[in-house]
C-alpha cells in the first residue's frame, strides 16, 4: 500500500503545479458535458426527493438526453485528435 506523507501532501498542492493550458482547453471542451452531467444529478436529487411524478420523470430523461448528446458531440469533435504522450 502507498502511503502518503506530510509532504505528499504539501507538495501536491504547491502553486507550481497548476494545470496546463493543453489541460485547460480539454476541461473547456467537455465543459457541456459536465454540465449536462450536473444537470442529470440535479434532476435525479429532485426525482428522489419526494414521491415520483411524470414531471419529474420527463426531467430525468430528458437530462439523460442531454447528457448522450453532448457526448456524441464530444466524441465526435475528437475522434480525429489525440491526447499529447500518447495518453487514451
């Protein structure tokens, strides 16, 4: 088991190790499917909040229709490109 130390801990959060700008523009091109990712959980919290109704069923699915749009989008805007070091 790995352990992490006083300084694992220091060190993970130093000000130098901001993200890059390559890791900034890959969280901007899925900004809308986080959001329609939130969206879904947000319809889902209200769902299960109280007794369910047609409202909210409509709600949750059409989040959920949200959600297999933006990723086709998403998949569809990268599949041409790849991840720098060969990441998948």
């Amino acid at each position: 088991m790995n352990e992490i130390t006083v300084q694992d801990a220091i060190t993970a959060f130093a000000d130098w190790m901001e993200p890059t700008n390559a890791e900034l523009s890959a969280i901007e091109a899925e900004m809308p499917l986080i959001l329609a990712d939130v969206a879904l959980v947000d319809a889902q919290i209200t769902a299960m909040d109280h007794a369910p109704n047609d409202v909210d069923t409509r709600r949750v699915r059409r989040a959920l229709a949200r959600v297999l749009a933006e990723r086709v989008k998403l998949t569809n805007r990268t599949a041409g490109t790849s991840l720098a070091g060969g990441a998948a």
